[in-house]
C-alpha cells in the first residue's frame, strides 16, 4: 500500500497572502469554497498535486460539531492560538482494495461537501491542534489533470513537503507518514512550510515575505 502528496495547504487570516505567493510566482487558477466546513480557498496546482490557502468564509460553520475536531478555526488563528497552520493530503497510488487495513489509526470526518455516506479518513487526532493535519483521499490519481500551470517560469513537481515547528509530534498515526519519507516535521523556533519543487534540482530557495510561513526550495 504506498501512498503520495495530493496537496498541502496553509489555513491563514490573512487576506493578503495571496498577493504575496503571487508576486513570488505562484499562479492561483482555481477558488472554492467548501459547503459546511465554513471555508474558502485559493489553490495553485502543480504537475502532480496541488497548493492551497486556506481562509474562513462562514464562522458558525467552522465552530459546528462536524468541523469543531480539526481545529480549522484555531488553525487559521494560529498567530494567536499557536495551532499548526499547515495540513497535507496524500492519495494512494494504487486503488485501495476493498475493505483494506490501513497501517495507522483514522476517524471518518463528513461535511456537507462529501457525497453522502462519504467520509473523508483523517490521520491526525481530533484536537490534536499542535501537529500538522493529515488526511487522506480514497482514489489514486487519475489522468494528467490538464495542461500544466507556469509557476515561478516553469511547469512544477510538488517533490516533498518540510514542516517546521516549535512542538514535536506525539501522534502514531502522524509518526507513520513521517517514518516512511511522506513528510518530514523539523524542530524550529516558529512555524515555516517548505516545499521541494522538482527534488531541488537548481539548489534555489527563497522565504516568502513575512508573515507568510512559507519558503519555496527548488
């Protein structure tokens, strides 16, 4: 059973930070909003994944007892709760056999935006606001997802995602993921996503302007 990046997001307050990635070169071409998770978003998509910000949109979705254990709203609050802002998606690459045990625990999260009967497996624990939410898609990967977007004067391979925090993670299942070189979580003083474009090839990197927790190595 092997698994790979969907998309990786950062939950924000900040309106502004949309210009911010852009100027730096990210091209966002898709934005949602997500039906009783209180949530809209502004998504740049990569050669195989995708990156998203994440913003509040309707306030009593957000604190509703369907969305209340992911701790969106702290998330996007996270300079004044110190929440992980960050979460990450990953896809099987193959299709999941039917009744398949997954190596490590997850609860079934169902807004209103899933097809009935649907859930959404989410890996990191409920509450659990210090650590970085994973969760998971049911389906592999299908097709090319259309023409590839320029990003930063090139087409782009989301390669590895590395989070840095001040806290360590305590969670079996989140350990999972970092055991087997899905993610990596890297002890720091403040909270700062990195994603890896294309391996590093051309040993760039660049920090994004504050306050915006995201640096771009590639």
């Amino acid at each position: 059973m092997r698994w790979e990046l969907d998309h990786v997001f950062i939950a924000t307050a900040d309106q502004r930070l949309e210009a911010i990635a852009s100027e730096f070169g990210l091209v966002f071409d898709d934005h949602r909003r997500h039906r009783g998770q209180g949530t809209a978003n502004a998504c740049a998509r990569f050669e195989n994944a995708f990156f998203e910000l994440l913003f509040a949109a309707i306030p009593h979705e957000l604190e509703s007892d369907v969305v209340r254990p992911l701790g969106l709203q702290e998330r996007i609050d996270w300079k004044q709760t110190g929440a992980c802002p960050f979460g990450v998606c990953f896809r099987p690459v193959d299709d999941l056999p039917a009744g398949a045990i997954l190596p490590f625990e997850t609860w079934p999260y169902s807004p209103a935006y899933v097809p009935p009967g649907s859930s959404v497996p989410i890996v990191t624990p409920r509450r659990q606001l210090l650590e970085p939410l994973l969760f998971l898609m049911r389906q592999p990967r299908s097709g090319t997802g259309g023409p590839g977007v320029m990003h930063r004067g090139s087409r782009r391979t989301l390669t590895a995602v590395n989070i840095h925090s001040p806290h360590k993670v305590v969670s079996a299942s989140v350990e999972w993921f970092i055991d087997h070189g899905l993610v990596s979580v890297v002890p720091a003083t403040e909270y700062l996503l990195e994603m890896v474009w294309d391996h590093g090839k051309d040993d760039q990197l660049e920090r994004l302007a504050q306050p915006f927790p995201l640096a771009v190595r590639w």
